[in-house]
C-alpha cells in the first residue's frame, strides 16, 4: 500500500503533464478551446496527489525521484531527474487552476487577434517549461525549465512586435534574465566539474563554497526582478494582460524564489548568503512599494506590487523560512492573477486608457470587476482572513521574533504601510467619485469569459488562506507565544497606513489649491525635462548622427573600394534566416549549443 501511495503523485502529474501538452499532438479546429480544456482536466487529475497530502500530511509524502538517462553512451553523468515532494504537489494545481482562468479570459480578451490560436500555444509552452521547472530532480532538469520560460516570456512580451516599445520591454527582459542564466550555469557547470552529479540530493550533501551559492543567489535575483534586476519586470507591462497575469501569478518571476527554495538546505546554515537574501528582499520590497505609491499607470502599480511581495518572499527566505516564501509564493498567485484580468476588463472597456487619473465611477459600470478589484487589493493589503493574511503576517511576526538585521525590519514594515497605501489609491481612483473618461458614450462589457474566470480567482483569493495553511502547517499553533504588540504589528500598520492614505485622498480632493507655493519650484517633471532630455538629448544626437552618417559613409566607401558589397549583402541574407522569430529556429540554436558544450566537456574530462 506504501508503493501505492508512492506511485500516485509521480503517475498522475505526468498524466496531468501530458494532458497539458496534448493540444500541440491532437490536431483541433479550434486549439484555443482545446487548450483551456486540457488545463482544465490536467487541474483534475492534479488534484488527486493533493487529496493524498491532505490525507496523510505533508510531511508524511515522500519525495518520489523518477530518473531518465539521456546522452547515456555519450556521457553517462547527463540524467534527467523528476521530482515529486510537497512543493510540485501543492503548487502544480494551482498554477493549473490561475492558467485555466487566464486561458478562458483570453479566449474574450484576444478574441479579434488573427493571431489567437498560436498565443494560446505560446501560453501553454509558458505552463509546460513551468511545469517542467517545479518537477525537476536535477539542475540539468531545471535549467531546461528555466530557459524554456525565458524564451517564452520573450516571445510573449514581445507579442505586439509592431510596437516599438513592446519589442524593447521584450529584449529588456531576455537580457536582464541572460545575467541570472549565466549565474546558473556557472553553478551547473561547478557541481559537474566538481561531483559529476546536479541532483538536488547530492547538491544538499555537497559542501557548496560560498561562491557558487553566490552566483545561485544572482539567477534567482534577476529572474525573481529584485533590487537592480527589476526594470524588466514593469517594462513587460508591454504585452498583452494575460501575459502579464499568467507572468506575474504563476510561472516565470516566481522561479527564481522556487530556485532558492528548493536548495534551501544548502545554505540554511550559511548565513552570509542568508544575509544577502534578507537584505535584497527588504530593499527590493520597499523600493517597489514606494514607488507603486507615485504611479499612475493601472497595471505598473500591479507590477511594481508583484515586484514588493517577491522581495518579501526573499525576506521569507532570508530568515531561514522557506516554508512561509512558498506558502506566501502560493497565496500570490491568486490575487495577483485576478488584479491583472480586472486591469485587463478595465482598460479594454476604457478604451486601451491604463492611467488611473483618468479612471472613476466604474462601480456601477463595471460591478464584477469593481468587486474583484476591491477583493485583491485587500488581499494584497493583507486583510484579516484574506488569504495573504496568513502567509504576510506570519513572515512579519518572525521576522520580528528574529535575530535579523533591524534595518532589514524597518524596510519591511514601509512595504507593508505602502502596500495599504497605493492599494487604497488605486481603489479610490478607478472605483470611486465621479468619472474621468472621455465624454464619448461607452458600451461596457463583462461576458461570461471575463467574469466566471475572476469569480473563481476571487474565490481563490478569500478561501484559500486557511487551506493553504492547512495543508502546509498542519500543526501550526493555534496560539503563537509572541507579545501583543508584536502580534498586532501587521494589522496597526495596514490599518493606520489605510487611514493615512485615506486622509491625503480627501485633503487632495477637498482642499483649495494655492496660487503659489513653495513645491510647485520643485516640480519633477521639469528637473527631469531639464536635466535628461535637453542635455543627455543634444549629446546623444549628436552621437547618432556620426554613427548614422559618418561611420556608415566611411565604411560604405571602404567596402565599395575591396568589392565587399556582395559579399556583405550574402552575409546579411544568410543572418536574416535565423532572425525570423521562428521559436523552432531558436530551441534548434540552443540544442546544438548546448550539444556542442557537452561534447568538449566529455572530450576534456
């Protein structure tokens, strides 16, 4: 019976696995319905090793390792290792669940796309590396997952390729995730030098030198969008909402916290690298939350708000509580996913307006969105009973009952004010007063396939707090041994931040304005004119026109002189061919090269 229980998890997640992907082997009239219907009964089947763990506890599941030789007779080091522990069963449905939302939204959201049916393929290659990622055994497992999700983010932030900006944002993030890839490999290629083995379970036996725990830190860094990573992860704004809610929820920024939770017990005892996880987490999650506070753009303020709780999460992990960051990591994806559908329904029905000054009165145009927006922004705020109550308060009440860097602290507590703060702000602007749209007569929509998907992620995002805690903790004291004042941090200062805010939002509103007063001499949109676009303006103009005319004059003229033009423009035809955004050309490159690099380690070793 012990087999028994053993072999369910491992049997019904590849089921599950394969149904995912059976879209892209049984050929459809109509992939995108075909696609949320896989998802949908992958959820099913996925269900089933999570009602084992609910019966028998988590920590009575044990991790079943599946291997899969590959490249055995050219190296016989290079083995695929699946893992399934408590971490792939737990969060495998709900990536399922938050996709199957996101999936039947889009079916509305991109509904006049010509284009449709190869983004629903693109989403669910986004799952697929994902699913990949929390099921794998070894390094070489993972780093194909890791990859496979950076392809797919670029090629979905970059969806709207005729836009100048999309295709930057697009190039933005696939280079700023090339640092943590390099950090990544480093570690990859030191455990293979080093043992010949990347199995997480050698790796936790394996006396890691701070150096490559280092460049393991880094990887999840630039893909978590911390502190000096982060700018990608607000310029993917670019891309289509679903992009974004499925980017934000689920897959691609909560991978780099997933890496440090899986070898966690690598450097549970190293506390430099735990001081550098606390640190970067407190910075990162500050720096965000203040700076969703003076944004106006609907979904940036979503983003910058992913980018705070993803420090917390780091937070989590720099206290030594990689349990409380995968429980926070869990909860997030709910509300998230909803906050950016309810974005998507709200500047859709706007038409394409995401700035929240010229929002207002969308209550009564807009009630199940509105709610919805109300729900997550509560959740996200950290509202008793919510279910990022549970995971936020318990990361702060440690994180106040700890040995810990007191600034670390202090940066966490404004996080948590200015969370309460811009999501107040956001509520107040696009849900409250009167409307501030464009007197044009709007026709505003909310069909079933926008409001089922919110209803059950808002359901999600008030119900699965305790359930998550249930399933995650099932000891968990009742009653924690901390002091009152500790114990009621969290809520006195999402409270006393949601009245502050609530203040300067009826003083702004209600107060006369001054003809002069001394702030208007400090305006920053001015100093920013005056220092960044007149000065860094006429030097980089400057700049362009010799490269644009000189440089190119000079080297046309040289050319000409040597006969090179033809054989510049065969040059040039021949690179063409493998810049065509074929994702098939791309994996091919990454197959070959990575063959290639395997190959000169077995010949030198």
């Amino acid at each position: 019976m012990s087999t028994l229980f053993m072999l369910i998890p491992t049997l019904f997640s590849f089921l599950a696995f394969f149904m995912v992907i059976s879209p892209f082997l049984l050929r459809s009239n109509n992939f995108s319905k075909s696609a949320t219907r896989a998802v949908k009964i992958a959820l099913y089947l996925s269900l089933v090793p999570l009602t084992l763990l609910i019966l028998k506890g988590p920590d009575n599941v044990t991790a079943t390792v599946t291997s899969f030789p590959w490249l055995d007779n050219f190296c016989s080091t290079l083995t695929l290792l699946t893992l399934f522990d408590k971490y792939q069963i737990i969060f495998l449905p709900i990536a399922l669940f938050v996709t199957w939302s996101i999936l039947q939204f889009s079916s509305w959201y991109m509904a006049e796309d010509p284009k449709k049916d190869v983004f629903f393929a693109h989403l669910l290659l986004f799952l697929t590396m994902m699913i990949i990622l929390i099921s794998s055994g070894n390094l070489i497992l993972f780093f194909i997952g890791w990859e496979g999700v950076g392809i797919m983010s670029f090629l979905l932030i970059g969806w709207y390729n005729s836009r100048a900006n999309a295709a930057t944002a697009a190039l933005m993030a696939i280079l700023y995730n090339r640092i943590g890839d390099i950090g990544l490999m480093m570690a990859l290629v030191s455990l293979t030098k080093f043992g010949g083995l990347t199995s997480f379970d050698y790796l936790f036996s394996f006396n890691a030198p701070t150096t490559l725990l280092l460049s393991l830190v880094v990887a999840a860094a630039s893909k978590s969008a911390q502190f000096m990573f982060h700018p990608w992860l607000i310029s993917a704004m670019e891309g289509p909402t679903p992009v974004s809610a499925l980017l934000h929820s689920s897959t691609m920024v909560v991978a780099g916290v997933f890496l440090l939770i899986r070898i966690h017990p690598v450097f549970s005892n190293n506390y430099t690298i735990l001081s550098t996880c606390l640190s970067l987490g407190a910075i990162t999650s500050a720096y965000a939350a203040w700076s969703a506070v003076k944004h106006n753009d609907m979904k940036k303020i979503i983003a910058l708000s992913t980018c705070s709780q993803l420090g917390l999460m780091m937070v989590a992990i720099g206290i030594n509580l990689p349990d409380l960051a995968f429980f926070h990591m869990c909860s997030h994806a709910f509300f998230k996913a909803m906050l950016f559908l309810c974005s998507g329904v709200v500047i859709h029905n706007l038409g394409n307006n995401q700035d929240i000054r010229l929002m207002g009165g969308l209550f009564k145009a807009l009630p199940i969105t509105s709610t919805c927006i109300t729900i997550g922004s509560l959740a996200l705020m950290g509202t008793p009973y919510m279910v990022a109550f549970f995971s936020k308060d318990a990361i702060i009440e440690t994180a106040t009952n700890s040995m810990i860097n007191t600034f670390a602290l202090l940066l966490t507590l404004v996080a948590t004010s200015c969370t309460a703060i811009y999501s107040l702000r956001m509520i107040y602007a696009t849900l409250l007063k009167q409307p501030r749209v464009t007197p044009t007569t709007l026709m505003f929509d909310e069909p079933l396939d926008a409001k089922q998907p919110l209803i059950r992620l808002a359901i999600g995002s008030v119900i699965g707090g305790p359930i998550l805690l249930w399933m995650l903790f099932p000891s968990f004291p009742k009653e924690a041994t901390l002091p009152d004042y500790v114990k009621w941090t969290v809520l006195i200062i999402t409270v006393s931040s949601f009245l502050l805010a609530l203040f300067f939002a009826w003083w702004r509103h209600w107060s006369t304005p001054k003809a002069n007063t001394l702030t208007k001499e400090f305006n920053p949109d001015l100093m920013s004119l005056s220092i960044h676009r007149y000065a860094a303006g006429h030097v980089l103009t400057s700049g362009w026109q010799i490269v644009a005319f000189g440089i190119d004059h000079a080297l046309a003229e040289f050319s000409n002189k040597f006969a090179f033009t033809s054989l510049n423009i065969k040059l040039t035809k021949a690179i063409t061919h493998t810049h065509k955004g074929l994702i098939q050309l791309y994996l091919a490159c990454y197959f070959i090269t990575l063959n290639l690099v395997l190959a000169y380690y077995c010949l030198i070793y």
